[in-house]
C-alpha cells in the first residue's frame, strides 16, 4: 500500500521508516556509489531529510519499506537548485507549481509493480495539489524503466558516466497518464483515491446545523 | 482583478500597506476572511488578516494554536488544504470550531501553507461561509489565483524584510531570459523551444520559474514585466 508521510510523523512508522533509510544506504552508497553520508546506524539521510519533506512510501505487506521518493516544494531549498544548476542550464526552478523528486530508491528486489505504484503516487500528489510539473534528480539509467512504466521525463541535463551518471528532468502532471499508471500498479482508481484520502484526510461534508432541539 | 491586485502589491513599500493589500483581498477573492501569517527562518513573526481583534485576541488567550487543526495540519507542510479534510470531530476541537463559527470567522475554509527560502513558513487562508457545493465550485475555480497570490503575498513580505533597497531586483537566468525573449518576439511555444534547442516541458519550466520571480499573473504579463524592467532585449 501507498502511504503519503511528512517526515515529522515518520515516528509514527518506526519500521517503515528505518527500513526506508537503509534502503537508501543499499541503493545510493553500496549500489549506485554516490557520493552520499552514511550514518552509524547504517541509514541514509542528507540535509533535506531535515527540511520536514514529503515522502511517498510503498509498505509491504510486513510493514517494511518496498519503495520511495521524497518531495520538496521548489519555492524553498532544494537539491536541485542548491548543487545541479550546471544540469538545468543555470535555471533556478522555483514555482508553487513544481515540487522537487529525489532519492526515487527500491528495496532489494522490489518487484517492477512498486515501481509503477510509486510513480502512480506521484502522479496523484501532482493532480491533487494543481501543480504542472516536477523536476527530479535520479540515477541516468532509470530513465528507460521510467519511461516504460508509462511516464518518462524530459531530460535537461546530466552529469557524470556509468553507474555514477545523475540526471535531472521534468514529469509532467497530465491526468491521461493517470489510468496506465494505475493499470501499470494493479491499483484501482477507488483504491489510489482511499490510500490518498487515509494520508490527508478525506473531504467530509460540514455538518448541517441541527434542525432543532 | 487579480491582475491589478498583483499590479497594485508590487508597488507596496511598508508593511503597514501590506495589511491594507491583505485586507483589500477579501473583495478581491470574494471571500469573509484573509490570513496571511510569516515565520521567518529565527522565529520572527508577522501576521495580516480580517479577523475580529476581539477574537484574535481570544484566540491568543486560550493559545487556541495548540488544537487549531489547521495549524497543526499546515505547520511547517506545504500542501494546500481544505478545511473540510481536517478532524474536527475532538471535543475541544468541536466547542473550538463552534466559537470561530460564532466569531464569524466561516464554516468554510481553505489554507496555504507557503515555504520560503531557508526554512521561512507562511501560512495564507480564505475562509466564509458556504454551503459544501458552493465552495468546492469556489476552490475549484479560484485555486489556482490563491496559490498564486498566497505566494505574491509572501514574495513581497520576504522583500520588505529583507529591506534596503526600494526597487525589487528580479535576477533571471540567461536562459530564462531567452525564453521570455523568445515569446516577447512573437514566437510561439513551440517556435521558442525549437530555436533554443531544447523541448516545449523544459521551456514551460523556465517559463514558469522566470513568471514566478516576475511576480506576474501569466506569461503575458511576465514578458510585460521583464520588457518594464529592463530585463530583455529585443
């Protein structure tokens, strides 16, 4: 299941928090080799961990950590404007409608439909917050799974060789995407909107002013 | 008359005339209250708003914060909400929602959270008094312009703390420049990607950042604004 967790009620998912952070570690440091601080607990956080970011989050069915990405609203500090200017031609990008993407990680082994479900996550933060696009930082050759699961990015630029290659790119909120994005996931149009409405609540009628005593 | 609001922000130089613009919003967005509420990066606070002071003023003594769901919802977040996604179903926060109602304050509300630079937070509400339908049509329609002139709102507080110099000193790119250049010649999107080499996503994205700094409505009135300043050469 999909969970949409500000980083300041991560405590409240102590498990699927940890799980997220090592998980970080295997990819970004064991795996991919990018130059990221591993902590002695054996996780992965950076600076924007601390900013209180919004992370999506695919828990399994043990309460443990399948998947995730972290979002950053472009108005206030991000990864991409703080060290990729060289990758976006110099463009700070700063807009209420552009949230940042980045630390898209998997867990070991995570089956292709997580993948899909994260991006459907996505997917649905973009269409219910009315913004146009993000613009991620993530690992150059995941641009090909990207695309194949239904909804690549428009590359602007990136840096580095191999497994060492990052990009930066856009994903634009078009809600035609949304229903292969679902089918992609094996996810439900009911049950994307309930995991939605579980994390931000869902909208309840007013109550009526009593008729009489 | 958004488009003139916005005109009119621009030329605000004190706070004092901030409160005045924040007030004036209520007929600009036709709604019963405004709120705008800043916390800067060392705790500073500044705060605009149509509430009553008698009720303001309640609302500091009882510390009402503490319960006020929308607080605790939007503090430090950055996704806007409806107050209709809120739990108001906690006593407390029941006989809360009862007096803010009395207080005239709407049983309607949507809320902004706005993150600045280096850990500033604002929070930008609209609240009245509507039925469900008439204000999902209301959101609906005007969500767009709130997240855009919260955002306004908040871009001229942050100057006006910052200070010094009078005259806003918008700094673009050179690409944001060629973008804006582009458009201002009469190019369509898709003629201005095609000449600077890159897609119409990435041009849209540039596009949107330089119109965000320029603190205008649309892209007309970006291209407006860049040509008034100075900023592009054609």
């Amino acid at each position: 299941m999909l969970r949409y967790i500000y980083a300041d009620d991560l405590h409240r998912f102590p498990r699927l928090a940890r799980s997220m952070f090592v998980d970080r570690a295997t990819q970004f440091h064991d795996r991919l080799g990018w130059d990221v601080t591993l902590r002695d607990d054996g996780t992965e956080r950076d600076a924007y961990d601390d900013a209180n970011p919004l992370y999506v989050i695919w828990e399994d069915a043990t309460g443990r950590h399948g998947g995730s990405m972290r979002f950053l609203p472009t108005t206030g500090d991000t990864m991409v404007n703080d060290h990729f200017l060289h990758l976006t031609d110099g463009v700070e990008i700063k807009s209420p409608f552009i949230w940042e993407c980045t630390r898209f990680c998997l867990a070991p082994g995570a089956p292709a439909q997580i993948s899909a479900a994260l991006m459907l996550g996505g997917m649905e933060l973009g269409l219910n917050n009315h913004l146009s696009h993000s613009v991620g930082v993530f690992d150059a050759r995941m641009v090909r799974i990207y695309a194949r699961l239904g909804w690549g990015p428009t590359i602007l630029g990136t840096a580095g060789q191999g497994r060492d290659a990052t990009s930066v790119g856009l994903w634009a909120f078009e809600p035609a995407l949304r229903p292969r994005l679902l089918a992609r996931a094996g996810v439900s149009d009911e049950i994307s909107r309930h995991w939605y409405d579980r994390s931000f609540g869902a909208l309840t009628p007013t109550s009526k002013p009593a008729l009489s005593a | 008359m958004l488009d003139s609001y916005i005109e009119q922000l621009q030329r605000v130089e004190t706070l004092g005339e901030l409160n005045d613009h924040v007030v004036a919003l209520r007929d600009t967005l036709d709604v019963e209250h405004v709120v705008y509420h800043s916390v800067n990066s060392t705790g500073e606070q500044y705060a605009a708003l149509t509430y009553s002071p008698e009720w303001v003023q309640h609302y500091l003594d009882e510390d009402y914060a503490r319960l006020d769901p929308v607080v605790q919802a939007c503090y430090q977040r950055f996704h806007p909400i409806d107050w209709k996604r809120l739990d108001w179903t906690n006593k407390n926060v029941r006989n809360f929602h009862g007096e803010a109602i009395d207080s005239g304050i709407g049983n309607q509300g949507f809320s902004v959270p706005i993150r600045g630079p280096s850990g500033q937070f604002a929070l930008f509400t609209v609240s009245g008094n509507a039925s469900d339908d008439q204000w999902a049509s209301y959101t609906e329609e005007h969500v767009r312009n709130l997240l855009l002139v919260s955002h306004f709102v908040n871009q001229k507080a942050l100057e006006l703390e910052r200070g010094t110099d009078k005259v806003k000193v918008v700094s673009l790119s050179p690409r944001e420049t060629d973008a804006l250049t582009m458009l201002a010649m009469g190019f369509n999107r898709a003629q201005a990607a095609d000449s600077l080499s890159i897609s119409e996503h990435t041009l849209r994205v540039y596009i949107e950042s330089a119109r965000f700094k320029l603190t205008a409505m649309n892209t007309t009135h970006a291209v407006a604004r860049a040509l008034s300043q100075g900023l592009l050469i054609i």
